[in-house]
C-alpha cells in the first residue's frame, strides 16, 4: 500500500465534470479507512467521502454532532494516503465552518493533514464557500437534509416536499454554484426536485435519497453493506444481498449506480 498516491493519476474536479457534460454517472461511497480505501479505489469508485457519518458508524454517536475536525483529519490521511484513483472528498464537521476565517483554518487541516482533495460543507453559506473558494479550497456544498442540523430539525426526515421549500433549496443551489462549489450533494429529496437542480446546475450533482437522475450517487459504505445494528435508511439498498464478497457488492452498487438502475423508485421520494 503506498502512502501518497500518484496524484498523476488521480480524478481531478475537471474530470467529474466531464463526465457530467459527456453523461456518465459518478459513483461515490463513504470511506473511513485505508483497507476500505483501497478496496473501493480497485473497483473504480470515482469518489471517496470521508463523511462525518463516521461520527455513527464509526464512533458508535447517534449523529454527526460529536466529530470533530482531528477525527476528520485522521480518518482522511487514512483514506487518501490509500487510494490511488479516487476524488476524496472530506466533511467539514459541526460548527467548524462558522465564520469564513475559521472555515480556512479547518478545511487547511483537511487538506494538508488530511490530504483531501475538497471539503464539503453542510447548508447554504455562501459567504463561507466563496471565501473558501477564493483561498483556493474546492468546495462540496450539502444542501436537503442536513445531518449536523439534526438536533435543530428534530428527526431525519425527507426535505422540499412543499413548493416553499423546494424553490429554498433550488435557489440555495445556484447561490452555491455561483459561489463556486464545484459539487454538491442533495440529500432527502424528492426525486423531482432533485432532478431540476441537477439540469440547472453545470457542476455534478451527487444524491443520497434523491433519486436516479441526479449526475452521481453516495451511499454510506456500512448501509450498503448492511454492517450495523442500526435500521438501514429506505434510500440505501442492501449490496451484499446475493453477492460473493464485499469486493462483489461494492462493484454491483459501482455497475448499478453507473447503468442507473441504483437508485430504483423505492428507494427515491
Ligand atoms: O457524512 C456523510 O456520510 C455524508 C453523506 C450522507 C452524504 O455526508
């Protein structure tokens, strides 16, 4: 396993980019560490997210609250040390990104200590992403149901079911673009509203329960395969099922999200 990888080799921002003008679906999971790494790399998932969902399946926490930025730090080193292909994306934990100044100072950490290749950040700051994006940080924006929020939102629940809500998180959208995200993750919506943002938006759009016609898909990596005590959440699907290995359940979600065919219409709203 080699620590740094070739970044010659690497996915880059442009690539994914590409491959949404040219019609290729992107695939992503969740990686925490390097043996997980490399397994997904080999099979060719184009995204690593070291999310903060490791918070759960990780840390044992009942939500991402708990994460702080040393844990992402060291879960990313772990990732992106191991993956020589992958685009590695790393969460911004909770109340990390507060303010634009200390915005830079953790995605900094991300990005050097961990060596991510981009952070992603949860609702619409646009203040904080355009100040990032000026510093020279690639910037995933996260905009549906928001995990960090939780607390605030009472529950998980499905987001921009109404028309107020859905036209909220279409606008909020295009701030983040014109802000310069160059990705953004959907999570928890109706698949309608998901496939708007994705034909209005030039940067790709990665959903987690919203729907096939989004550019990419993310699932959690213990959902998918079913690892966990905890009830799996209706937009994931159980890979293992009927599969010969992890490796086997990780290239069928990689075929599925690619052939779109993952996401099917029960796991969608
Ligand atoms: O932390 C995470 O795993 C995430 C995904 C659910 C998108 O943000």
């Amino acid at each position: 396993m080699k620590l740094y990888a070739d970044t010659a080799k690497s996915l880059t921002i442009s690539d994914l980019a590409a491959m949404k003008r040219n019609g290729d679906k992107i695939s992503c999971l969740t990686a925490y560490d390097a043996s997980f790494a490399v397994l997904l790399d080999q099979v060719g998932i184009d995204v690593l997210l070291v999310g903060d969902s490791l918070g759960m399946v990780i840390q044992g926490a009942n939500s991402t609250v708990p994460v702080t930025v040393d844990d992402m730090a060291y879960h990313c080193r772990c990732v992106a040390g191991a993956a020589q292909r992958a685009f590695i994306v790393a969460d911004l934990p909770f109340a990390s990104y507060a303010e634009p100044t200390q915005a830079l100072a953790n995605a900094a950490r991300l990005m050097q200590q961990g060596m991510a290749r981009m952070v992603k950040l949860e609702g619409a700051k646009i203040d904080v992403v355009r100040f990032l994006v000026d510093q020279g940080v690639p910037v995933c924006g996260h905009l549906g149901l928001l995990p960090q929020s939780v607390n605030r939102l009472g529950g998980y629940r499905v987001q921009g079911r109404d028309a107020a809500q859905a036209e909220a998180i279409l606008r909020e959208a295009q701030q983040l673009e014109q802000a310069g995200a160059g990705l953004l993750v959907l999570e928890c919506v109706p698949a309608s509203l998901a496939r708007t943002i994705s034909q209005t938006l030039a940067i790709p759009v990665i959903g987690i329960g919203a729907g096939v016609d989004c550019d990419g898909q993310v699932l959690v990596l213990y959902d998918m395969l079913n690892i966990g005590a905890g009830n799996r959440p209706r937009f994931s699907r159980n890979f293992m099922a009927g599969a010969a290995s992890i490796e086997d359940a990780v290239a069928r979600y990689h075929q599925a999200v690619k052939t779109a065919q993952f996401p099917g219409l029960e796991h969608s709203y």
